[in-house]
C-alpha cells in the first residue's frame, strides 16, 4: 500500500492555471475523492498523478519517491477511464492479461489471476466475450478488474460512472466503494457527482479553479464548508443573515428562525452581521398556530417520493428551502410555521 | 416492388449502365477478333488471350506495373502514416490549414501536378540545375523518364489516397485507449503496436487497396514522367486502342492486367486481417 503525497502541484495551458499549486497528502488504503465542477483542475490533478501531463512545477510522491520525473508506464497506477478504454480487439481475458504481460509475468500466474480478478468483479464466465458483447456496466467492471489485477500501488478513478444511466450507477457506487474496501489499495477518484463522493469517499477534496477549497471528511464538508461556494456545490443550502450576540459567554447567531448557538471555534465578535448555513433538512413545518414557531407562506411545493422540497416566503421577504419526509402536507399560498431543528449554526462569512 | 428495392434503383440503374454493362461489353470485346472495317469484327476467339499471356513482352510491363504500383503503396503508406497520425491527433489552430496542405493534391488536376513534378525533376529541371550552380555535379543527375521520377510523382499525386482513411480511423480511435496501455506498463512503442496498430488496420488497409488501383491503372503520370522510356501496362493499352486501333487485344490487355492486379489485392487481404475482431 502506498501513500501518496502531493507538494505545490501546478499545471498552466497558456497563461491559465489549470493547476494552481495545490498540496495533498492520502495515507495508505484511504479513498479521497477530487470534487468539483468541470474545468476546476480534478482531471488535470488526476492526469498529472498519472503521468500523462507533465507538471510545471511541484512533485509528486509514492511512499516519499518523487514520481514526477517518470513516464505513466513506470509508475506502477491502476487506472479506469471515463470511456472504460477497454481494448476492443481483445476479449475481457486479454484485456486482463494485457498490463501482466508488459510486467512480463509468467503464463500460468497470468491464468490464475486474471481468474481471480473476474471472479472478484463479478464476471466469472465472460472472460472469453469481446468488451462490446458486454453491458455497459459489465464492461465498468472490466475496467476495474483491468487496472487492478496488476495490483498497482495506487487506483485512479477518472469520473467511471458517467456513463451509465441512475439506476446502474447507484449499483456500481457501492460495488466500488465495497471492492476498494476489501482490497484495501490507495484511492484517488475524481468525480463532478457529490453523491458518489460523499457516499465513497473517506476523505472529500473540493476543488474549484484549480485550487483545494475544502478537504475533509464527507460530513466536514456538509455540515462544517468552509465557504459560500463549497455550501453551494454541495447538497441545497439555505443562507441566514445572523446578528452575533452573547448569551452566558458562548456566542450566538440572532436569525429570523431563532437564535442558536455558533460553533466554541467560531471567531466571530458580539455585534458582528454574518450568514449562516442552515441545510433544507434542518428545517421542519408545522401549523402556522404552532409556539415557538417562525411563520411563513408555501410559495412552491415539490414532490420527490422521498421526501417533498418547499420553498417558505418568511415575513422579511426571505425565502428558505426545506426537505421534509414524505409527501406534501402543506400546499401554495398557505400559512405555516417554521422550526429550526440545527444546532450548532455553522457561519459562512461575515455579511459585510 | 417492395419500398426497399426501389429506393436502392437509382444507385443499381446507375452502377448497371456506368460500371456493369461497360465492363461487360469490354470482356465481350476482348474475346473478339479483329477486322479491317471496324473497331471488331464477329465470332468469339481466345487469340487475344493468347497474344497477351504468351508474350514475355507484355509480362515485363505486366510486371513493371505491378512493381510500381506496390513500391508506391508501401512509400505512401510510410509517408502518409505519419501525416495522417499528426491531422487526426495534433488539434489546435494549425489543424486546418495542415489538412488544407496535405490534400492539397486532390485540388490540382492530375495533369498539371504531372508536369509540375517534370518541372522539378526535368534533365534541364530546378533540381538539375540547382545541383549544377551549387557545384554538387556537372553531370546531368537522372531524375526523370525512369522508375524513380514515375514512383516520386505518383506517390504525391495519390498520397492523400492514403492519408484520408487512416486519419478517419485515427478520429474514431478514442485516445484513452493508448493511455490505458502505458497506465498498464506499455510503453510508448508497445502502446503503438499492441493497441493503435492493430485498431487503425482497417484503415492502412483501405489506404492500400485504394492507392495499389490508382496506381496500377495510372496512365498520365508514367507517361509524362516515363517519357516512354519506362512502359506501364495502361500505356500500352492505350496505344494499342487508339494508335494500333486493336480493340479486341487493348481489351485483353486491360483485362488481364486487372485480373493480376486482383489477385494481388486478395492476397493481400487475406494477409492482413480486414477486422480487429475475429
């Protein structure tokens, strides 16, 4: 197993940094997901971990030995494609065998583990079909057991599900998640999807223009982001302008919902205007009559099986979204009461 | 008549009348004899056959043919791999314009690019004379009116015959495929034989067949830069169809030069694996 260390990494095309100096390390067997959206520097990180671009500056580290000066075939990497790159003129066998031979491995070792490797995805009896005579999550599952039969020191995942269609990618989700577990190797998946990375991922690295915004664990970054931007990217979010106060020496947030703790780290002064974030599943209905309850009218009701998302006008003109479970109990126009069930409120940034 | 047929009648009315009656009424023709008060006379006679097989004359020319057309085939293919690599993977903003120049041929007609290489290769031409200010010989350097200057022509004229199907198949090729193989130890020249090359098979062998036919059935190139000296089989039909009038020997001629040159391409095709798969 090995540990993966990235120091000041940079790649610019032109004058634009695709890259911008950023610093990462994984410890061994970890999952780190590299989120973001299209064109944030994921897949140029993840291309550079590879070696299929070369840096302009800053290094790359397997178990502390600088990586950055080899070629792609000399770095010992596992990798799936978005497109699966699975060879057409060869059958899911040789395909297999493919980085066994180039590691000039014997024959019968090669018949052994590339028996194993099916076996561990899954695909004992297609080893002699050609990857177009396969579905499309078969063949994912060719790729996997392609990049790790060779038993790499690291796994790269370069957006694997994109391709297939919900159903099959929630499935191959916890297949990934499960294998990765089970065999226990370094991990680097690069994803535009948040639900992949939240449910994979031990630790999520977010990613905007080129730089690390947020890395931590897949609840840090839902409850704890650390910016406007992360919140936004991830999951729905609800922004409330919070006076500080201070109430028996722990400092407050004063909102139009009520007034709830900050979190002890918080470095906010008594007095100080700022936003903080409250997620749409924080938020409960009641009747309009309810004590203790913040009114507001329904201006939009949205069913979604699991649960329905409204959206609440309050009296200061403010909107906020709220997910409750189940069905929709409260239609447009009409009056109802809000609770704000969080606690800590987590700040985003002052108001100013 | 069902939908389907009659939507493939056009194509079939024009292949029937083009391509099947005129090859047709050529294979009547060669089987002919000849006579004094007409391009053929009636009857049917193997005499032309035997004329053409039996005569070594026409087996070198036969041959010289065959030989130029593979020589060229195989020069274009190293040629135009290349190019056709470099078009279909290095984009940017040259892309444009070096496609624009690699099939730059195709806008000129043959006859005019002929006679530029005659130009360039000529005993009194800019190459001669070049070599001859520059010092590099006082001698004339035999550039043209032999194998060497009908081989240098033909394979320009006919190289984007090459570069075309191979750059088509090189687009389709999804270029992840050339780095799964070095993310699994291929190196850049393993990648390249184990993985592009046998994917882009199709294509090279397309390019092939393609510039093998327009070679050995060129007739302007040779002959402007053979000069006569260097005989190819279209010529001598030519010249025994229009100069000699003998139309039932032109026809076996032609004929049997395509036979041979048939040959060539199943042999061919069976060598190289029309698909990767199976």
């Amino acid at each position: 197993m090995t540990e993966v260390v990235i120091q000041d990494l940079t790649k610019r095309y032109g004058a634009a940094a695709a890259v911008d100096s950023i610093s990462l390390s994984i410890s061994e067997g970890e999952f780190v997901s590299l989120l973001g959206p299209s064109g944030c520097g994921k897949s140029t990180t993840l291309r550079l971990v590879a070696g299929f671009d070369q840096a302009d500056a800053g290094k790359i580290l397997f178990d502390g030995q600088d990586v950055s000066p080899l070629p792609p075939e000399r770095r010992d990497i596992g990798m799936v494609f978005q497109s699966y790159a699975l060879f057409p003129h060869m059958t899911v066998a040789q395909n297999l065998a493919f980085g066994l031979q180039m590691r000039k491995a014997p024959r019968a070792v090669i018949e052994e583990r590339v028996a194993r490797a099916l076996d561990l995805v899954r695909l004992d009896g297609k080893a002699d079909r050609y990857p177009r005579e396969l579905s499309g999550g078969q063949q994912q599952r060719v790729a996997l057991a392609r990049a790790l039969v060779i038993e790499p020191r690291i796994l790269l995942l370069d957006e694997p599900l994109a391709n297939l269609d919900a159903k099959l990618r929630d499935e191959m989700r916890l297949f990934i998640g499960e294998l990765q577990r089970r065999v226990g190797i370094t991990t680097i998946y690069v994803t535009h999807d948040q639900a992949e990375a939240m449910n994979m991922s031990d630790q999520v690295v977010v990613m905007f223009k080129g730089r690390i915004e947020q890395r931590g664990s897949p609840r840090d970054i839902y409850e704890r982001p650390n910016g406007l931007e992360v919140a936004t990217f991830i999951g729905q979010a609800n922004f409330l302008s919070a006076t500080v106060t201070v109430d028996t020496g722990r400092l407050m947030a004063q909102t139009a919902l009520g007034t709830r703790p900050l979190p002890p780290e918080s470095d906010a002064s008594p007095g100080q205007v700022l936003s903080v974030l409250v997620r749409p599943e924080a938020l409960t209905l009641t009747d309009s009559a309810a004590p203790g309850a913040v009114s507001g009218v329904v201006e939009l009701a949205q069913y979604n099986g699991a649960f329905t998302e409204y959206r609440i006008r309050l009296a200061d003109q403010e909107t906020v979204c709220v997910q409750t479970p189940g069905p929709a109990r409260h239609s447009r126009g009409v009056g109802v009461g809000l609770r704000l069930a969080m606690d800590p409120l987590w700040p985003i940034g002052s108001d100013a | 008549m069902s939908r389907r047929l009659l939507l493939m009648l056009p194509a079939a009315l024009v292949l029937i009348f083009l391509i099947v009656l005129p090859y047709a009424n050529i294979i009547v023709i060669s089987f002919r004899p000849l006579s004094p008060d007409g391009a053929y006379g009636q009857g049917f006679t193997a005499a032309n056959y035997v004329t053409v097989l039996t005569s070594a004359h026409y087996w070198r020319q036969i041959w010289t043919t065959i030989w130029i057309g593979l020589v060229t085939t195989a020069l274009a293919l190293l040629l135009g791999f290349p190019v056709a690599w470099d078009l279909a993977r290095n984009r940017g903003r040259s892309q444009a314009l070096r496609r624009a120049i690699a099939l730059s041929p195709l806008l000129v007609g043959i006859v005019v690019r002929s006679y530029g290489w005659t130009i360039l290769l000529g005993n009194n031409g800019v190459i001669n004379r070049l070599a001859r200010a520059l010092g590099l010989t006082q001698s004339i350097i035999p550039l043209m009116y032999n194998r060497f200057g009908v081989i240098v022509a033909l394979t320009h004229v006919f190289l984007p015959f090459m570069i075309l199907p191979i750059m088509g198949v090189l687009q389709e090729l999804d270029p992840a495929l050339e780095q799964a193989g070095r993310s699994l130890g291929a190196s850049p020249r393993t990648a390249f034989r184990r993985i592009v090359l046998p994917l882009c098979l199709p294509g090279v062998q397309s390019g092939c067949v393609m510039v093998f036919i327009l070679t050995i059935s060129a007739y302007v190139t040779p002959m402007l830069l053979g000069g006569m000296r260097v005989k190819t089989m279209p010529m001598t039909v030519v010249s025994t169809l229009i100069d000699a009038f003998r139309w039932p020997l032109g026809a076996a001629q032609a004929l049997v030069l395509s036979l041979c040159g048939g040959l060539i391409l199943i042999a061919f095709m069976r060598l190289t694996p029309m698909r990767w798969n199976r």
